[in-house]
C-alpha cells in the first residue's frame, strides 16, 4: 500500500523535484493529528465551484477518475482549514477570489485553460522569490523545499493539493497503480504501452 511517505516522494518529483515547505508542514501535521494552526477557514458555495473546476483541469475525467471524483475538492478545503497557517489560507482565498472577480466559471473550457495558462505563467515570477531549502521528511529523507515570505501562491497550492489529494486518495491510487498484495521475487519488467505501474 502507498506510505505517506511514498506519496510525498512522487508528488515532489511531479512537481519537478521541489515540494513547499507548508505543505510539508501541513501533511506532518494532518499525520499527527494536530489542531488547525490557523484560524477557520472556508469557502463560499461559488468559491467551491471555482476550486472543482480548476481541480479537474488539473487531473480531468477520462478513462480514469478525474480530480472531482476522487474528492480532492473537499480534500483541499479540508486540509487548508485544518493543516495550514495564516498566509498560505490568506494567498489561496486571494487566488480563488481573483478567478471569482474575474468570471471564471461564466468562461467556457478553453476560456478557464486559458486563464489558468496566464495564472501559471504569473506564479512562476512569484516562485522565483522564493528560497530553496532542505527539509527533513523522514528518516534520511530529506527533499527540496520552497519558501517565502508571504504564502506560497495560489496556483502553486493548487497544484500541490490538487496531486497529494488525488494520488493519496482510493479512485486516485488504483487508476494509477496495479496492487500486488503478496509480490513474488523481485525482477525487472518492462511495462506494456498504457499498462500501469506496480504498487507493494
């Protein structure tokens, strides 16, 4: 079965090898059960609606599971309240409320790519303030991590959440990996075009 550990391992490679440091904060935290560690947070029906939207344009529907129907927008409202500080809580309300103003869920899907096209372009000149640090994540495991001063943006957390949502949840899991309860020995394979990979 995939670890916490395992997770955070390959979310960090998909996301080109550097993970932000409060969302390596935020997994330790929901792992050990601590309380919020910032005020509540929330979000409004519409502002639900924008986060799902987004969400499936990251992992859309398709012969697998998409975003929504492995829960990630619930996931991300969950782990934003419960697991996040002040300023990463602040810069995603910030985000959702910008796309909000700016009529994204009255956009056709090539209109919504093209704004997220635009807001990616923009947060990665906002990621390039950020420092780059190592951070311990287990035992001799350490990965590169993002911080800054002001909360990692909006789409940066979007992103993150959106993939550790999906790939830790059940539909996520199996539309990605084979599961072998009980491996054999082991040997190298080559896998088969669309086979998918194996999971111990």
């Amino acid at each position: 079965m995939l670890t916490r550990r395992d997770a955070i391992s390959q979310i960090a490679l998909m996301l080109g090898g550097a993970i932000t440091g409060p969302t390596l904060m935020a997994m330790e935290a929901k792992q050990s059960g601590q309380a919020s560690l910032a005020e509540s947070f929330s979000l409004s029906d519409t502002q639900r609606k924008i986060v799902a939207a987004v969400a499936e344009h990251i992992i859309p529907k398709t012969s697998t599971p998409g975003a929504i129907d492995a829960g990630v927008p619930a996931f991300i409202e969950l782990m934003l309240n419960d697991c996040y500080k002040l300023p990463e809580q602040r810069s995603f309300l910030k985000g959702v409320s910008d796309l909000e103003k700016a009529g994204f869920l009255n956009q056709n899907a090539s209109g919504q790519v093209a704004m997220l096209t635009l807001l990616e372009s923009n947060t990665k000149q906002l990621m390039s303030s950020f420092r780059l640090k190592q951070q311990k994540v287990g035992d001799n495991v350490d990965k590169e991590t993002l911080e800054g001063n002001n909360g990692v943006p909006f789409w940066r957390l979007m992103k993150e959440l959106t993939l550790l949502g999906y790939f830790t949840s059940e539909k996520g899991i199996n539309a990605s990996f084979e599961y072998v309860t009980v491996p054999g020995k082991f040997e190298p394979i080559k896998l088969k075009p669309g086979q998918k990979a194996y999971q111990y």
